[in-house]
C-alpha cells in the first residue's frame, strides 16, 4: 500500500512567461505553441496578441493554455506578426482583466505588451502617473510601463520604450508589438532570460529554448542583458539603450523554475542542475541505501547526486501530474476547495532503507516536512533531506513570487531547528560556493539574492512583494 501527502500549495511561483513571432503567415498559432512550451513559467492566465498590419487582435483568458484557446480562436487571431503571455498573479486579482498582452491605442497607433519580471517602484510611478491624470485598468506593474511609453517623447517606438524604460527599476523582460516591429527587451541586470530563434525566415522570441524547440524554430542567440532588439521588414536590429550595468541573471532559474531542456545565457539547465546534484553529494555524503528525487524538479539534481555518491537512485516518489494545480486560482476559498496537487509514496523503494531525499528547496517547510513524514510512514529507517541549494533567507523581489521572510523557515531556525521541524535524521544545504561550482563558476553574474541577501536593486520602501498594483495595497 502507498502514502499519499497533499501539497496544499507549491512554494516558489514563476510571474510570466513571453513569446512574440515576426513575419509567419501562422503567427498567432507558433505564438500558442510556445507558451504551451512555456506553461511552467505561469498557469493563472494566457493571452495573445496579433497585429494584420492595421488591425490588432487579441484573446485573453483565465487558465491554461489550452483551456483558453480552441482552434477557433486561434484562427480569428490574424496578421504575420503575434505576442503572448502566460501570466501567474501573485497576490494580487486572479481575474482576467489582468490577463496579458495589454494593449493600448495612442497617439502614435496600436501598441501591445507582454511583460515578465517585477517592477520595484512601479507603486511609486503609479501613484505619480495618477496624479498627472492617468486612469489605470489593471492591477499589473506592466500597465506603468505602457502609460510611460505613451507618454515619452521620442521619433520611435523604440525611442520611447527606451525612454519609459530609464524610468523603472526591477525586473523585465518584454516584448511588445506595433502594427510594424517585433521588439524584445531584456533589463540591464538581465535578471530574465530571453531568447531569439528564426523559423522559415520569421524571427521568434521566446523566454525559453524549449519554446523555439516545440515550434521547430532554430536557436540564433540569447538577448543580452540591456538589449532591445527591433525585428521589423528591414530585420533586426540591436540597441543597448540603457546604462550598463553587471548581469545580475536569476540563478534559481536554473536551479528550479527554468525547464530542464532549455538552455539559457549558453548553460543547458539540466546539466546545472545535474552537476549542482554532484557538489550536494561531495559537501554531504551520508551513509545510505538509495538516492529518491523529490519530483519534479529535484529529478536532475539526485541524478547527479546518486552519480556521485554511486547509491542507486530510485523513483520513491511519483507525482500525479493529472490532478491539476491548486495555483491556477489563488484566491483563498478557490484554493481550499481546489484540486490538489499529490505526491505518493512507492512503499516497496522505501520500506527499511535509508532514504536520501533530495529536494531542490524548502521554503516554509510544510510541505517538506509532510514529504519526510510520508516516506518514513511507508517504512523507511532514516529519511537523510539534501537540499541542491542555500537555505531560502530571503525573498524575490524580481519576478519571482515567494513568501515574506518571517515565513521562510531558513530564515527563521538553525539548521538543527529545520531538520528537527522536518523530522528527518539529518539535513544539508549545498553552499553558494558549491552552488557555483556545479553551475561552472560565478560566470557573468548572477543575482543570488534570496540565498545571500545581496539584493542587486534596492525595492522602494514600503513596497509590498510582487502584489504592486493591486487595489488594497
Ligand atoms: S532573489 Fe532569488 S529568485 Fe529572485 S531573482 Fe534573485 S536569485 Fe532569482
């Protein structure tokens, strides 16, 4: 017989994920395609926006991917030229009016956006653009940067998203559509990543490799940090309109929110994740009989682990990915009545053996702690937690939607505390300087905030994490 263990709620969150092709008679479908790709980086939400030349076309809706388009809107979803979003709200509204791309009509013609990251003084810049006369329709940071592009002055679009953009601190990468450009943008620290792939002569952007993959697309390069590129009939163009500053790359997106298959900034995020698995092995050997993954994303890293320790690695735990996640609508009474989602225990892999666990975080702890619970209910004699990443001390104010630090038990307790709130017989955390090892070296840059408290771009005070713009802030 096997355990079963309810996660009420998983711990760390994407915000968004982007696409945007250029030049396809089937622009609207590739677009879908790759967010489809993209889903991990945000079930709440899905949009598409297309653009004839003239006319934009958009449709928008609460869910997943495929629950928010048939072949019948795909189809209505005309032009050459297409953006899209997969959006996850953090605390704020989980309705669909904060569904993206956002578009708007201005001055200069149509303009649609679609915006992954956070924005640390869009509260300020809100409050300022209000008392200036701007009404907003959304909750969402990325309606401040649309206001300010309709406000810039500037010959181009390019010019004035430049201009808007000098003025927001944080987290974004963009893209965005007119009736006659494609334009990426990646902010100077780079904290997101963005690719550019080409598919029957049509470029694509993508936040993902694994998006240019689906569609078929081939990879030409990364954006850079600071880069805005301009895709129109003349092709690409490149501009790094802003300041220079150090990449600062978010390292938990290899670490856990990136799909193993993607390659981001020239590293394949499996094999980090394999070769981080192997520093875990290296700083906390232990006396055991098998290795077990804590699925999904803790698959690579125990591979790795197992690998190098020489324990056999076992599937002790099986995720249902039927069920559904209880994220897709994150207000309180949907997420209590909502599916769940389970883990079960494989009792015959587990039954009087010491037990590696390797997770690749633990945030609150809860559901950690029902994770070790389960196994040493189906029998296991040690359950030994380890742990493909520094203790969580801090939270993400750049895309990322994690709780506030009193929540954050690494925060909050020893190591003995953690492990003794876990309930297993010993725990350990990879270092940062394991961390590093594993990912090749501190490379370019990346922002380790949330394991170090060395945050690359101050949030404005009082600024609350990731719920910016929503009504009761
Ligand atoms: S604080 Fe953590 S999750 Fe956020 S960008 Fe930095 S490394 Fe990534």
């Amino acid at each position: 017989m096997s355990q079963s263990v309810v996660i009420d709620e998983p711990e760390l969150r994407h915000e968004c994920g982007v696409c945007g092709v250029f030049g396809h008679a089937e622009a609207a479908n590739l677009t879908y395609l790759g967010l489809y790709a993209q889903q991990h980086r945000g079930q709440e939400a899905a949009g598409v926006t297309s653009c004839d030349g003239t006319l934009f076309h958009t449709h928008r809706g609460m869910g997943r991917v495929a629950d928010v388009f048939g072949p019948q809107d795909i189809a209505r979803l005309e032009g050459e030229h297409a953006i899209g979003h997969v959006r996850y709200s953090t605390s704020g509204a989980s309705i669909e009016r904060n569904a993206q791309p956002l578009v708007i009509d201005y001055q200069h013609g149509g303009l649609a956006m679609a915006h992954n990251g956070n924005l640390v003084n869009a509260a300020h810049l809100r409050r300022y653009l209000e008392r200036q006369g701007s009404i907003f329709q959304t909750d969402m940071d990325t309606e401040v940067i649309i206001h300010l592009v309709a406000r810039a002055p500037g010959a181009s679009v390019e010019d004035r998203l430049a201009r808007a953009l000098r003025e927001v601190k944080g987290a974004y990468t963009l893209v965005a559509l007119t009736e006659s450009r494609l334009l990426g943008v990646r902010d100077p620290l780079g904290f997101r990543p963005l690719v550019l792939g080409v598919i029957d002569g049509a470029y694509v952007l993508a936040s993902e490799t694994c998006a240019l993959d689906l569609i078929g697309a081939d990879f030409i390069r990364d954006i850079s940090p600071g880069e805005m590129v301009v895709i129109s009939d003349a092709g690409i163009e490149s501009y790094f309109p802003f300041e220079a500053q150090p990449r600062r790359m978010c390292v938990f997106e290899y670490m856990y929110f990136a799909r193993p298959d993607s390659t981001l900034d020239g590293i394949n995020v499996y094999q980090a994740r394999k070769a981080i698995g192997r520093e875990l092995a290296r700083e906390h050997p232990v006396e055991a009989d098998v290795v077990v993954p804590v699925p999904d994303s803790g698959v690579a890293a125990a591979m790795g682990y197992a690998e190098e320790s020489g324990l056999p690695l076992e599937l002790g735990l099986i995720r249902n990915h039927y069920v559904g996640r209880t994220f897709i609508e994150p207000q309180q009474e949907i997420r209590h009545f909502g599916v769940k989602v389970k883990l079960n225990a494989v009792t015959s892999v587990l039954k009087g053996r010491r037990v590696i666990l390797v997770d690749d975080s633990i945030v609150r702890g809860t559901t950690s702690a029902k994770i070790v619970g389960m196994v040493k209910a189906s029998g296991a004699s040690e359950v030994h937690m380890r742990i493909s990443a520094p203790p969580t001390i801090g939270p993400c104010h750049y895309g990322i939607d994690t709780p506030d630090r009193d929540q954050l038990i690494a925060a909050n307790r020893t190591l003995e505390g953690i492990r003794d709130n876990l309930g297993c017989e010993s725990l350990g955390y990879l270092t940062l300087e394991g961390l590093y090892r594993g990912m090749g070296g501190r490379g370019p840059g990346y922002c380790d905030a949330c394991f170090s408290d060395d945050y690359p771009v101050t949030p404005e005070e009082g600024t609350p994490q990731m719920s910016l713009l929503r009504e009761d802030a």
